[in-house]
C-alpha cells in the first residue's frame, strides 16, 4: 500500500491540486463555476470523501489571485458530527510571466481559519487515515472507461502561511486528547536550480492543552525551523532549530527518508537548562497545590535521540541530568540537597543515579534500573545516613515525645517488582546514639546501638543494646522469613529467634507498675489519653528465645539469676520456666502476655516462692513495714489487664496461699495497746515482740481489695489467732476473727483467787486449779486503714461467754466457735 495516502498532510497538495486546476481554466476561459466543480470533484476522489467548496475567485490585482472559501473535507463513514476538516479561506498569488511560459510560481500562499478534528475511535478506528483512489486513479469517468491520469503541475511558493488555525485531536482508546489553538505559520521557500526546497520560518501556537489522567495546563509553543526537502532523494533534513514550550527551551534536529522498505527518520532535542519553578509550572493545580508547602529549587538539562528503521521498532534513549536540587519545607523533616543525578531512559530500561547527594547534611547514594516495563526487574542499591531527628513529626502527640540519633542503611535489591518479597539480595542497618522519651516509658531510652545485617531469608541482630536510666539490655537473634507478610500467604510467618540479657532492668521505672503501694511513691506513669488509642496492630510473627537478667525490679522487689524460655504465637508472649532469686528464697513460674488489643494488654501466669523474708515482701507491697519477719512460702495464680497503671491495678486479680513455719510479728500502736489489754487482765504481760508459728493464709485479689480469706497461726504465748477480711487498695482496712487465749491465760482468768476470777464467780462461775479450764475466745475486729488502724478485743463479752459455760468443754470446741467468728463478724 501507498503509504503516501495515511496522512493528512495529502491535503495540502490536494488544495494546490485545486487551485492549480482553477489557473489551468482561465487559460482556456472556463468559466470559474465549472473550474469550482471539477476541483471538488477531483479532490473527492483524490481523497475518497466528500470536499465541498462554497465559493472560489479570481483576481488580477498584483498578478493572478485565487481564493477558494468555505472548504470543507468529509468524514469517513462512523465518524458524524463536524467534519474532519475545514478552512474558511486559502488565498493564492501567482505571478503572470512564469504563467504565460507555463510555469506556475507564486508569491504566497495563505491559509485562513484552518480546523482539524482528529478522532481515534474505541476500537482502533480513525479518520485521518486515507485510503488509495479506486483503480488506482483519481477515480471518476464514464462506465465502461477511464479518466485519464493528468498529473499536477508543480507549484514553486515564495512565502507561506497559516492563520488562526486550531488543531483538536481526541483518542477514545487511550482517554487522552491534544488541542492546538490558534496555529500560525510564516515561513519563505526558496528553490535551487537542481530543485531542492529549503524552508525557514516560524511556526506557533498560541495554546497548547494536553488532556487526560494527569492533564497538563495550557502553554503556547513556538518552532523556528530551517528544513531542506530534496524531492530527487525524497528526503528532508531539519538543521538545528529552537523550540519553546511556555518556559522550556530546547534545540531539535534531525532527518528522514523514504525508503525501499519505508521511512527511515533520525531526531536529536536538547534543553536549555530549566528550573525547578519552570517544572511545576507545568503541572495541574491540584498537585501544585499539594507542592506548595515545599521549598524546591534545582536545575535540569534534557538530551533525547530517536530514530525509525524500516521493519524495526522505534529506537530513542533519553537523559536527564539534575543538578544543585533542594527540597525543604512542608512534612519533609529535613533538607535534601541532590548535587548530581541522572536519569537514563531507553525504550525498555530505565536507569538513575544518585551520585552525590544528602538528606540533613548526611550523605545519601543511590543507583537503581528497571528493565523490562511489561514484566519490570529492578536492581540497585542505596545507601545513606539519616538523622532520626526528622522522625519527631510522626511521633504521637500529647506525650511529650522526642527522638534523637543516627540512622544508617545500605540496601542492595534485585528481583521482580511483582514479588517485592523476593527483592531484597543484602544490606545492613546501624543505628547509634539512639535516645526516645515519652510519657508512655516511665523512664527515658537514654541510649540504643544496634546492628542488622540484611539478607533475603533473615534479618540476622548481630548486636542491639539498650540502657533505660539505671537498666540495661542487650539483644542477639534472627528474624527468618521477615517478608512473608509481602508475599500474601498467610501460612508464612517471620519467625524470630533471640538470646535477650540484662545486668539490671527496673520494670517499675520504664513501665507502669501494678502494684498499688508503689503507685503511692509516685513511679507510676500517668494514664495515656483517649486520643492516644493505638489503631495498629503488632506483626503476626512467632519467636521463640531466651530471657538472662542479673537483676530484675518489679514492684520494689529484687529478683536476681533470672532466667526463662520465651516463646511468640498469635500475638502471644508466653514465658515458661522461670526461675529466679528473690531475697534469700527462691520463685519459680510462668507468664503470658496477650498482645492482641495493644489498647487493653491482657496479662497471666502462676508462680510458687519459697522462704521469702516477710519483712522485705510486706514493706513492696503494703505500708506494713518493720511489723512481720519470717520467711515463707507463696504460690498462686494472677491475671491483670491494661495499658497503664491504674487499668492494671482496677483489673488485677490474684489467688494464693502462704504459710510460714516460724516467724517473729511486731506490735505497735493500738494492736499492741489491745492486745496488752488481754493479758493485763489476766494477770500477765504481753511484749511487743511475739513468735508467730504455723501461720497459713489463702490470699484473694479482686475488685480493688486485699482479701484475706483465712490468716491463722500461734501468736507468742498469748494464744491462737484466727482473721479474715481484708483491704483496699486505697488502704480501707475492714477484718474480724478472734484470738483463742492459751490455757494458761484462761486458767487465769477463771481463777478465783485472781481479780478476774472474782469477777466471773459473782458471774456464777466457779472453778479450780485441779478442774478443767475452757479456753476463752476473744472476739477481735479491725478497721480504719493500714496506716492507721483501729482494732477492738471483746473482752467483757468473752468473760460473759466463760462466766455462762461449761467448766470442761474441749479445746476443739473453742476452736471451732473461734472460726465461727469469721463468718459474722465483719
């Protein structure tokens, strides 16, 4: 197939065609109606569509005028509406002595109000692709016969020009389109004797728009072109020529051909240096908008070549070279500064370097390609320093956070873009310096180094340490698999494996404690506010490492040696096997915590400690100190819930059971002025040391409270003690039970020679040193709170109980109206 007919520029010679049609009537007198017909007749065939033309003249005035007006070409079938093109004037000026000699030469050529609409269907369809005439001719004739193929005599132009053109092309298939309005040519052909054309001049457009996804704001263009057209070797050359696009400047030049197998072309453009400003002037409002809050300023040079060989694809390779960048200002935490960087794009490829360049004055590099854009790979590498400063706009606000240190990264990546599981091949991450306070931590991170080395199946911790104040911690381990959650299987999880050790670590300063006496010394970090609700949600990853601490505080107490197995599923953290020196005992136990509501924590586990100094224990928990010493054993079971403090305590619950063998219990205050009282009243002394032994207690936490479900145990020589009740953890103290007096102070008292013997045998009692002594029950109840407490000994009712019963009752009896006391006395 011709290809000389699949372009609109076959209607600039089509038109030349006419007019030359119209020169070639007045030679022989056709009248100029008939001369209008044959040209629109022609020019229909010529083109296969309908060309109208509404009216044409001649004149004589400064040699021969022609001007066709009101001419319009068709659309092919399926494309309705205006037609593809229309021209309200063409004006042609021939001079007359070339005429008469038979040679057709004209001053000027003029185009007035030319507009091209060109549409590319959804399906691939056009309507500026022309078809060859039928039969090959310019059609038309008798049946049965041919016209005559008469060929167009050349026209020699000095001058030509378009004015007021606009040129509207829209692509249904790709959704874009280009507008070109008011198109203006002024351009001088001069040709030599062998017949080369050279064309110099200027071609422009008021407005350039450019629609689509991303539609680029109007600009005007301007092209001063020098073209030479060698009709013998069907070739033109573009030497160097200027052209403006609004604010860019670049040079263009080129050629091309025909060819035996096609057109061979070859292009060259090149910049002037364009700015930063000069780039976002070209882009749509909204996003220059979004731009606004930033300082940009830099310089980039553009150098592309193209070419077009017959029966090969399009070849162009394409470099941007950046220079002198700066960027600041809006959510960027600090200031990039690209000293050089380029850009290499080729019709498959793609590839930039960032070869000196730095982010808040330390240095960043980076070298990346891309190949193969319908299935891309990239490859490259980066590597920089960055200030963790710049991340202090990020932090949650409200909690006083702020972050400081180094962070140093090199990234090696090579693989396909779909799998960006599979991308990383090494690398490494250092961080130093690190330092973070918030009110979250009750005590500031004042120091963290680590280093990571990166490679596609592992991050491996080659080292991490971390100090909190007066704590420490260092950590060792593997995270296997640390993409899978790229991959989109939800079977493949990270699994991390770890050895974590800390010489000293003080839970109590870093972290809210639960322990509702220390959050009277005033430790306890404050509750986060609403607006501090976590959203996120931690990585389902599984893990399993190993817990060394020389020293741990919770709650006050000092564990020493401490060791466990940890192990992560399900956003769990279980801690099994642990063991642990805590005073001169020893604890052993579990826990587990549930991690899946960052919001509200959830807590558990079980412990057993065995001979615990009671002194040390009682003063971390409670304000009883100086009263208990002994060592004793405790085990049970907790749970707790919560993000901070007060949660945690509000939630905590415990169950366990104490004893002690052998112990010592001081008596001050109104404990001791009570219990004094007893035993002046028969007879004896009470000391305000007293022995404890057998002692047993079962322990409930629940709802705020202390609970002491049963506490009983030998006090001294004063007798058997039986208690229950309890207290908040606002210091409420609320028990009753009673003390079951030795025999000796019960003979005492019913001794009849003594005062209160005496007083009981006007009671109606009696009674001798021979006969069998009851022992009296002492109804006791506490109150007030822990630091002050308030504790009442029924004596006169327990001197009633003697008076009124039986002289020879057993013990066991006693004792079991002393447990009674329990169930009623609070």
């Amino acid at each position: 197939m011709n290809t000389n007919w699949k372009s609109p520029r076959r209607l600039l010679p089509v038109i030349a065609g006419a007019l030359v049609l119209l020169v070639a009537g007045l030679l022989i007198f056709f009248p100029v109606g008939r001369v209008k017909a044959l040209a629109a007749s022609r020019a229909s065939a010529a083109l296969g569509r309908e060309v109208a033309i509404d009216e044409a003249k001649l004149s004589l005035r400064g040699g021969l005028g022609v001007r066709l007006q009101g001419l319009r070409v068709g659309n092919p079938a399926g494309f309705g509406g205006e037609p593809l093109a229309a021209v309200d004037a063409v004006d042609l000026r021939l001079r007359l002595a070339p005429l008469l000699r038979g040679r057709v030469e004209a001053d000027r050529l003029v185009v007035t109000g030319p507009a091209l609409k060109l549409r590319r269907l959804a399906d691939g369809r056009d309507n500026f692709t022309f078809a060859p005439p039928a039969g090959g001719g310019a059609g038309g004739g008798k049946a049965g016969g041919k016209t005559p193929s008469v060929a167009a005599p050349s026209v020699a132009l000095d001058r030509i020009a378009i004015v007021g053109g606009r040129l509207d092309f829209a692509d249904a298939a790709a959704g874009t389109g280009v507008r070109l309005v008011g198109v203006k040519l002024e351009a001088t052909l001069a040709t030599d004797t062998a017949g080369r054309i050279a064309a110099r001049g200027e071609l422009g457009v008021d407005s350039l728009l450019v629609d689509g996804p991303a539609p680029v704001p109007a600009l005007p263009v301007t092209l001063t072109f020098d073209l030479a057209h060698d009709p013998a070797a069907g070739s033109f050359t573009l030497a160097e020529s200027a052209l403006a696009a609004g604010p860019l400047r670049f040079k263009l030049s080129g050629d091309a051909a025909r060819r035996d197998g096609g057109l061979a072309a070859r292009g060259r453009l090149v910049s002037d240096r364009i700015t930063a400003a000069d780039l976002l002037g070209l882009l749509p409002a909204d996003r220059r908008e979004v731009l606004a809050a930033y300082r940009l300023a830099g310089d980039v040079v553009v150098e592309a070549d193209a070419s077009l060989e017959p029966g090969r694809a399009p070849a162009y390779a394409a470099t941007a070279s950046l220079t002198d960048l700066t960027m600041s200002g809006g959510e960027l935490p600090g200031e990039l500064r690209v000293a050089s960087a380029r850009a290499d794009l080729q019709p498959d490829s793609l590839h930039v370097a960032l070869t000196k360049a730095s982010f808040g004055g330390r240095p960043l590099q980076g070298d990346f390609a891309v190949t193969r854009f319908a299935d891309p790979r990239l490859r490259g590498s980066l590597s920089g320093e960055v200030d963790l400063a710049y991340l202090q706009p990020f932090l949650p606000p409200g909690r006083g956070a702020a972050i400081a240190g180094a962070l140093t990264v090199r990234v090696e990546v090579d693989g396909d873009v779909k799998r960006p599981q599979q991308l990383l091949r090494g690398g490494e991450v250092v961080v130093s310096r690190m330092t973070y306070r918030d009110a979250m931590l009750g005590e500031p991170l004042t120091s963290l180094d680590a280093k990571l080395a990166l490679s596609p199946e592992a991050v491996t911790i080659a080292s991490c340490a971390a100090r909190f104040g007066r704590s420490d911690v260092s950590l060792t381990g593997r995270l296997a698999d640390p993409f899978a959650a790229l991959a989109g299987d939800a079977a493949r999880r990270p699994a991390l494996s770890f050895a974590a050790h800390a010489r000293r670590f003080d839970v109590d300063r870093i972290f809210p404690a639960a322990s509702p006496a220390w959050v009277k010394r005033g430790t306890a970090a404050a509750a986060p506010a609403a607006r501090d609700s976590l959203t996120g949600r931690l990585p389902d990853l599984r893990g399993a490492g190993t817990l060394r601490a020389d020293s741990l505080l919770y709650g006050g107490v000092a564990f020493t040696s401490v060791t466990g197995d940890v192990k992560i599923v399900d956003r769990r953290i279980e801690v099994a096997g642990v063991k642990a020196d805590v005073y001169t005992g020893k604890v052993t136990g579990s826990t587990t915590v549930d991690l899946n509501d960052l919001n509200r924590p959830a807590f558990g586990g079980r412990f057993a400690a065995t001979r615990i100094e009671a002194d040390d224990f009682l003063s971390r928990f409670t304000p009883l100190k100086g009263l208990l010493f002994g060592k004793f054993d405790l085990s049970g079971t907790y749970g707790a819930a919560g993000r901070d403090g007060a949660a945690v305590r509000s939630s905590l619950t415990l169950d366990a059971g104490a004893k002690m063998d052998e112990g010592r219990v001081v008596t001050r205050g109104p404990v001791h002025a009570a219990l004094s009282a007893v035993a002046t009243k028969a007879g004896s002394s009470f000391a305000e040391n007293q022995t404890l032994r057998a002692l047993a207690a079962h322990v409930v936490v629940r709802d705020g409270r202390v609970g002491l479900d049963t506490l009983a145990t030998r006090l001294g020589d004063l007798g058997e003690l039986v208690f229950g009740g309890g207290y908040a953890f606002t210091g409420e103290l609320d028990a009753a039970g009673g003390l079951l007096l030795s025999e000796d102070l019960s003979r005492k008292l019913r001794n009849p020679g003594g005062v209160v013997g005496r007083v009981t045998g006007l009671l109606g009692g009696g009674g001798g040193a021979a006969a069998p002594v009851e022992r009296v029950v002492v109804p006791l109840r506490a109150g007030g709170t822990l630091t002050k407490p308030s504790v009442e000994l029924d004596v006169a009712g327990a001197l009633k109980e003697v008076a009124g019963g039986a002289a020879a009752q057993a013990a066991q009896g006693a004792r079991a109206r002393l447990r009674g006391l329990l169930g009623g006395g609070k």
